[in-house]
C-alpha cells in the first residue's frame, strides 16, 4: 500500500499538459491562457468626462464660489460617442457627458452639482459655475488604463471575468487557451440501474457516474458518460473502447478484493498497473495505469486510468485527492491543492490500522477559530455524508486518535458563504 503522496506524484507523471485551442473569449472562462496579451489600443481612446458637467478652461473658473459665480457661454453640448467640433475658447463652456471625449481647449470638466443649471430651468445658453476647478479636474487621461503596446495579461493565468473583460475592451473576440480534458466515466456492477428506470430487488441506483461527472465538470473538465459495465472483462472491455480517445478515462467499482472486482484485471490485460491500493479510508481500493488506446487522430496513445472504488463516498473522495489534480495539470494550472484550513475537532475519532482517514464534516467559524464537527455515520457507502459536509478532516496515519479539542487540517470541498 502506498501513501496519499506517492499515489499522486504517480499520477501526475502520468499526465501532461493539454494543447491549446482558440476559442471565443466568454468560452475562455476558466482556461488557462497560453498567450501574452498587447494592446494595440488606448484605453481610453482619448482625454474624457468621468463626470456629467461642462467642459471648460481651469482659467475660467479662478475665484469661483456660490456666492460669486463665474458665468460662461454655453457653445455645443456633447454625448459620449460624440466628439464636438467646437473649440473651448476664454469665456465658454461645452455641456459633456460621462464618457464624451473632452473638446480641444479645455482643461477640466466642472460637474453639474457645481454649477448654477438646475435653477436655469432649461435655459442652458448660459452657465454659472460655483467652484474653482483644477487643471484636470474629472478628465479620464487617454491610456490611463492601458497604454498601447502594453502587455496587459500574461500566459499562464487563469480567465476570469475581468480577463474577459479586459479582453473584449482590447476589442479581441477570440483567445487561445489550454483546452478542456475530456474524462470518460464508467460506472460498474452487475446491481446497478441508472435513474429514470424503475428499480428491481436486488438493484441500487448508479449514483456514482453523476456525482463524478458533476466533479469532473465542475474541476474544469468535459464528462463523457459510458453508462454501466456489467462485472464482467468483456462487458468492461466493450464499454471502454468508447472512451479511448478520451484524456482520461475514470471507472467506479470493481477495484476491491472480491471475485467480479476485474477492472484491475482488464488494466493488466489491456494497460498496465501504476498502482492498487493506497494507504487511506475512504478509498483503500483504488487502482491507478493506463490503458492502450488512440488520440484523435488515431495515434496510439497510453490513457491514464483512474479505477475509482465504488461506494460513493469512496469515489468523491479519491476523486477530489487524485482526479482533481490531474484534470487541474491537464488544464495548465499551476496551484493543484484544495484551500485548507486548520480546524478545533469536535468529535472523537479512532483510526485503527494506519491508514489516513478523511472524515466528513462541518466546519463553522465562530470567533475567529474554525471548529469542524463530523457529519454523523461515517460509512464510505453513506453518501449523505458528502452532502451533508463542507470540508474533509484529515486524520493523519500516525495516529491511533484524535479527540475532541484538537487541531486538525481540514480540505475544504466547498467554502460556504458563511465562514
Ligand atoms: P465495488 O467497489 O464495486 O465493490 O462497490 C462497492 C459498493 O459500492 C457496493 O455496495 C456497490 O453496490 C456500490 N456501488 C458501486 N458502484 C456504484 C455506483 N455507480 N453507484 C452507487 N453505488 C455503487
Ligand atoms: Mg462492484
């Protein structure tokens, strides 16, 4: 049996970075980008208003004040997306608004709030403004955001909203990114019926291609269901081909000691074995190779295969320590950890044979300190403990206890809007 750490290390080098693709920028989202980004523009294009006001010569208001108005004469008013062809000359002002570049001769933009026109009632031929003005007083300078030429997002990161935006304000429609892996789920076991069919004695419902498909999709990754193998070699064989040209192929079930557990088998028949069994609970049976398929293109290829056990928190939880990361360094991303956390246990916990144990629990911040209380039953078969959980304790294999009071380490699955 290996350790968490030797498991991953083992298939992370059996994955590799994925190549790019150009897509449109909103589909971007997530991606790693593989491009550095120049501009070729100003942002802003040109001097403009930050407020709605007059456009006017910083001279002209010198010695301003309610009480002592500088009145001026009105000459063009002025929109955004508009450029006034009038010039402000000495003893004039251009009504403007936000975003409406600034007309030649003025020096700063005075804001309504600061002039006389509420109480002219429509008559704008003239204005009287309150307050002295500064040179530049709400004027956006052109390139004050970004100057052309300017790198302005660097390959490597990863898309967010505002790299959307920065984007389309560059005016780009399309970027090139790392693309998406593609996961082929298989679910197997001879007692399995997928949803929306009625349940015979004897069966159980497949829930774990839904809950992996759903990890998959929400790491970054593109599922491709296979539905369900029977435990059998041929059954299993048969469904997998239709995933070989996927980036990876996941199956759930089938990896224990048992006598119809053969996806080991079909792993040593049609791949080769990386490794089985890992020192942890959930998840002790899990089975990790390749198996022989092609790329798109038809090029031989070896598939990592990742053989999930098949209770269902079994396969949550070997899937966020060893399919998440694989799927993220797949993605091109750098940071393959979960945010974690330290954590006041609640609970007692027992780990009897020296395996690292992830308990499922609730973790609430109260006073600045994270406490963590288990779920309740514990059961890698009980998967209301996943969904009742927001983190994952981490009790170490060294430890024959931990018991109430404790700092323990906490992978956080999700981070509630609470903490
Ligand atoms: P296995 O690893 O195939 O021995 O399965 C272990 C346990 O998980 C058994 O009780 C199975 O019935 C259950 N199980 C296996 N696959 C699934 C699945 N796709 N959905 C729900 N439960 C499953
Ligand atoms: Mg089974």
């Amino acid at each position: 049996m290996i350790s968490v750490e030797e498991a991953l290390e083992k298939v992370l080098s059996y994955v590799e970075v994925l190549e790019a693709e150009e897509k449109p920028i909103l589909d971007c989202l997530g991606q790693v980008l593989v491009e550095d980004v120049y501009s070729d523009i100003s942002i802003p294009p040109l001097d403009n208003a930050a407020m709605d006001g007059y456009a006017v010569r910083a001279e002209d208001t010198r010695g301003a004040s309610p009480q002592s108005p500088r009145t001026l004469r009105v000459i063009d008013t002025v929109a955004a997306g508009s450029i006034s062809q009038k010039e402000v000359t000495p003893g004039t002002a251009i009504r403007i608004m936000t975003g409406a570049p600034v007309p030649k001769g003025a020096g700063c933009v005075v804001q309504f709030e600061h002039t006389d026109e509420a109480q002219r009632r429509g008559a704008f031929a003239k204005i009287g403004i309150l307050h002295q003005a500064e040179p530049g007083l709400n004027i956006r300078r052109a390139g004050e955001d970004v100057a052309s030429g300017a790198r302005v997002l660097s390959r490597g990161i990863t898309v967010r909203p505002a790299e959307v935006g920065m984007l389309a304000s560059l005016g780009r429609a399309a970027a090139r990114v790392i693309r998406r892996p593609e996961v082929a789920i298989l679910a197997t076991g001879n007692e399995l019926v997928d949803v929306g069919r009625p349940l015979s004695p004897g069966k159980i419902y497949n829930s774990n291609t839904y809950s992996v498909a759903s990890l998959v999709r929400r790491y970054g990754g593109i599922p491709r269901v296979l539905g369900i193998a029977l435990d059998s070699e041929s059954s299993l064989v048969d469904s997998l081909r239709r995933g070989l040209d996927a980036d990876m192929l996941i199956t759930t079930g089938g990896v224990s000691a048992g006598d119809y557990d053969v996806v080991k088998d079909v792993l040593a028949k049609e791949g080769q074995i990386a490794f089985w069994t890992v020192r942890m609970k959930p998840g002790k049976p899990l089975a990790f190779g390749t198996i022989k398929g092609a790329d798109k293109a038809g090029r031989p290829r070896n598939i990592p295969h990742l053989g999930l056990p098949g209770n269902p928190v079994s396969a949550m939880v070997t899937f966020e320590l060893f399919a998440r990361p694989a799927i993220l360094k797949m993605l091109g991303k750098k940071n393959l950890t979960k945010p974690t956390i330290e954590a006041v246990i609640q609970d007692s916990v027992t780990n009897t044979d020296g395996r690292r144990i992830y308990t499922r629990a609730v973790v609430e911040k109260r006073d600045g300190r994270y406490f963590a209380r288990l779920t309740g039953p514990q059961g890698s078969g009980i998967l209301t403990s996943m969904s009742l959980a927001d983190g994952l304790v981490i009790i170490p294999e060294d430890r024959a206890s931990v018991e109430p009071g404790e700092i323990v380490k906490v992978i956080m699955l999700d981070w509630s809007e609470e903490l």
